[in-house]
C-alpha cells in the first residue's frame, strides 16, 4: 500500500507474481554474442517487472533464487525499495550470488555460506518449514497415527516429492538383508514409480506387513515415527529432517547443476548428523551394512540425533518474517 490508509505492509515475493514475461530469462554468464538473446530477454523481463512492481508498490521484495528472480529484484532496486534474498544450498546459486551485491539483507540456511555474500548483510535464519513440525507428535503417537508396531526400529525412505528410481531400487535390494524381523520401513518412492514399485512389491514383499510402499506420506508424522531416515539431500528435506531430529543415510541427487546437493549432506555428515554416500558408489551391500550398524548402536544414533537436533532452526520462518518487516517498516510513504 502506497498511501497512509493503514499499516499493512506489502510484500512482492518471487513465487507470487505471474512475471510470465521473464519465465525463461536466464542471467548472462558474460556479454558475448552467443549471450545477445538471453540479455535482450533479461531486458525485456526487467521491463515487465517495473511496471508490474510500480502498479502493485510492494514495499519489500524477497528472492528464493534461480535466473527468473533476477528481474524482478533488479526492478525492485530500480524502484529504490529493499529487497531480501534467501538462499537454501550451501552452494549458492549464480542468481543469488550476483543479485546480492544490491541485496538489503541475505538470509542463509547453512552457516557455511556465509564467506559466499557480503559479510554485512548475511543473517544466519535456517530454512522455513511447515508449521506441522515445530509441534511434532511422540514417536508412540506416530506410528500409532501410521498403524506401525511401536516396538520396531523404524526406516523412513525418502527420495523427494517425485521420488528416486535409482535409490528405490537399492533399498529394494537391501531390504533382503536388512530385515531379521526387528525393522519396519515406510518408503515413499513416489507417484512417477508405480510401475517399479508394483513390480518389486509382487516379487518381494508377497504381502509382508512391515515393508509399507506409498507414492507420498504426511512427512511431519513419518519423521516424528521414524529411527532413521534414508533420503536425498535437498534443503527442505534436510531442514524438516532437522526438526524432527533424525539421524540420516544420505545420497545426494548426482545430477544436480553445482553438486548442491552433495555440499548439503557434507555439511550435515561433519556435524555428525549423517552419513553420505555418492549414488554411483553405493551398493545394496553398503546400504544394508550402513542401516543394520546403526540400528545395533543406539548410542550412535542418539548421538547423531543430537546433532541433528543442534543443527535445527525451528524459528526460521518467524526469523525471515522479521527481517522482511524490518526492512518494510522503514520503507517511506
């Protein structure tokens, strides 16, 4: 609101304004010729943007990274207003590591990315999450909600929102000398491996109760049920898997642009929340092996869940907030 007719604050965020125009406008890596198309359409986008942030007068604009923001954030400079970026890798995109010279503040998800932005302006906040898991429930209550055995030690399997082909097959395959009757899984393999997991699930589990496959779980109370946790290392993962202070197995996506996601899981490995594996040197062999170690070592695991929970940001979303309308109530009218 641009006038004075009350003391709301507006907020232009990367992912709520339809900026169609800019959808495939990458930043230049550098002016050559070869560049020309993408730097007129970057033109172009930073035309757009200007003339929908003049008409929507945000006070405050905040960028979650990728070439599409770039923009949108140079129009909000343009415009004299603050913009706030947050970065969710420990290796921060090209977008965000160039957008935040004219950035007020930078908000990070991994202490060790700090050294990458203008020490000034960087604030430590974590990654928000869903509100589901600052109030999770007890590890009785979950698997109670879950229909699982209380007495069981208790594999989540995660390989993101679309799930992981090549890590369902390896816990697939290591199911058979994980399982001594002690364990029981909950794997979300995801909607795009139906067919895979019909498949394995006909050939292998032959109805067996402890071995659940689903395409998606309600992640705050599978966390909450769950011994360990067996994933991808993708921030949002990593920061809901913190929260719920479980101990990992992580082998990052191989085919990630920067290697982020294998920056991620290091990180969390030398704080002592996990351990990591490079897909393309695991085996069904060194999964199980990993998995039947730490389910015999308790203290193990309560150590690595003590990390984990060291490194948890339960405020993060409440801390970002706070920067945002720091910035908007100094904004003039």
């Amino acid at each position: 609101m641009g006038s004075s007719a009350g003391p709301e604050k507006r907020i232009a965020s990367d992912a709520g304004i339809p900026f169609k125009s800019v959808a495939s406008a990458p930043f230049p890596k550098s002016f050559a010729a070869s560049e020309f198309l993408r730097l007129v359409r970057i033109v172009r986008g930073l035309a757009s943007s200007v003339i929908v942030l003049r008409a929507f007068r945000p006070d405050v604009a905040v960028g979650t990274g990728g070439y599409t923001t770039v923009p949108v954030l140079l129009a909000q400079r343009l415009l004299r207003k603050p913009l706030v970026i947050h970065e969710q890798n420990v290796i921060p995109g090209r977008a965000n590591r160039w957008i935040s010279q004219f950035a007020d503040r930078v908000c990070i998800t991994f202490d060790s990315s700090a050294s990458c932005f203008p020490r000034h302006k960087v604030l430590l906040t974590g990654l928000p999450i869903r509100k589901e898991f600052l109030n999770l429930p007890s590890k009785k209550e979950a698997r109670k909600q879950l229909s699982f055995r209380e007495d069981l030690f208790t594999l989540l399997v995660v390989g993101g929102s679309l799930g992981a082909r090549r890590l369902n097959e390896l816990m697939f395959e290591a199911w058979t000398l994980i399982n001594d009757g002690t364990t029981q899984v909950l794997h979300q393999a995801g909607a795009g491996n139906t067919d895979q997991i019909q498949e394995w699930s006909k050939r292998q589990l032959c109805g067996e109760q402890t071995y659940r496959i689903e395409p998606y779980v309600d992640m705050p109370v599978s966390m909450a049920a769950a011994d360990l946790l067996i994933g991808r290392s993708g921030a949002s993962t990593l920061a809901e898997a913190m929260a719920a202070c479980l101990p990992c197995i992580l082998v990052p996506y191989p085919h990630s642009v920067s290697g982020e996601q294998m920056a991620n899981a290091r990180h969390i490995a030398d704080r002592g929340a996990a351990i990591v594996f490079a897909e393309n040197e695991l085996t069904p062999q060194k999964l199980a092996s990993a998995v039947t170690d730490l389910r015999s070592s308790p203290e193990r695991l309560q150590e690595m869940s003590e990390a984990s929970r060291s490194l948890s940001k339960p405020n993060a979303a409440a801390d970002v907030a706070k920067v945002v309308v720091e910035l908007a109530s100094k904004v003039q009218k």
